[in-house]
C-alpha cells in the first residue's frame, strides 16, 4: 500500500471518528459476522478491537492490524452468496469500528481462496485490497480484476461473481442502509 492510499483511509476514518464511530464492541463485531457469511451468535464473546474514547482524530493504522483478535468462521454459502469454490474455507476479520446503530463498520478481512455468485448484495462496501487478487463479474459480463493497492466499491444490490486465484486481505468500509 502506498503513502496516498494509506492517507486516504486515515481521511475516511477521521471522519468516521467525527461522526461519532465507537470502538468496536462484541455486539457489533457477531453483527458483522452474519453479514460475513458466518454463524456467530451477539452472545458470542469478542474482544474489543480498540479504545479511541472521544478523541475525534484518533488514527488506527489499518495496515498493521494483525489479526490477533480476529473472528474466524468457515466460508458458506448464505442468502446473497453462493460459495461455488471453496466452500468450508476460513474466513477471518477484525472490526476496527462500528457506528453506535452497527450501520457502519470498519474491518480488515482474510479469506481463503473461494468464488461465488453474488445475489442482491445487502450493504455497500468499499475494499482496499492488501494482498492477493480478485476478479469481480457484473451481471451484464464486465470483469474486473482488483490487487493489491486497488480500491473499490459493491454497491447495495449488486449482482455478478467474485472469484479469487488465492487467499486475500482487504479492508472494508462497510455501510448497511436503513431497512
């Protein structure tokens, strides 16, 4: 990742922290789990990620963040995903933040190598890539293959494929319109 990338993300994220992001506690983190492919419990017991307090600038360097309090659930196919390689892989994230309502949510993210048919993408998300590569379809057959350094957004509602040549590390900016 390169100077102006990470200065972009540290911009998102010092707005994020102005608009009022908290730490993010186990409660949002089994959240994003389910919208994760995964079968995580809000009862389940999770670490919490960071303490920025009311410090509107606190800076957390998402590159370094190395997984130590990491979720890890298998990947599985779910209700806007079906996993067509890979299925049973691990899949592992960190939330960095969460919205007091849990409608945004900040995470660093490793899969294994999967593919999958997207249906009706619930949230729009934002990816840096970190590591590895992914080629991502639309339904109307527009590929695009994102590595390292690249950045981009699946919009709410997004249908197409996601396939992957090997395992990857992303970060998601992640927002969840109302309902």
């Amino acid at each position: 990742m390169n100077a102006a990338q990470i200065t972009s993300i540290r911009a998102i994220l010092i707005g994020a922290a102005a608009l009022g992001l908290q730490a993010c506690t186990g409660e949002a983190q089994a959240d994003n789990a389910q919208a994760h492919n995964a079968q995580a419990s809000p009862d389940d017991a999770v670490s919490e990620v960071g303490d920025v307090g009311d410090r509107a600038n606190a800076i957390i360097d998402l590159g370094a963040i190395a997984g130590e309090n990491a979720e890890h659930f298998p990947i599985a196919s779910d209700a806007n995903m079906i996993v067509t390689l890979g299925e049973g892989g691990a899949l592992s994230f960190t939330d960095v933040y969460a919205s007091a309502d849990g409608r945004f949510v900040v995470d660093v993210s490793d899969y294994d190598t999967f593919s999958a048919t997207i249906r009706d993408w619930p949230v729009d998300e934002v990816m840096v890539m970190l590591e590895g590569e992914v080629t991502v379809t639309d339904e109307d057959g527009t590929s695009t293959r994102f590595g390292p350094g690249d950045s981009f957004l699946m919009r709410q509602g997004f249908n197409g494929t996601w396939e992957q040549d090997g395992p990857i590390r992303k970060i998601a900016v992640i927002y969840r319109p109302g309902e």
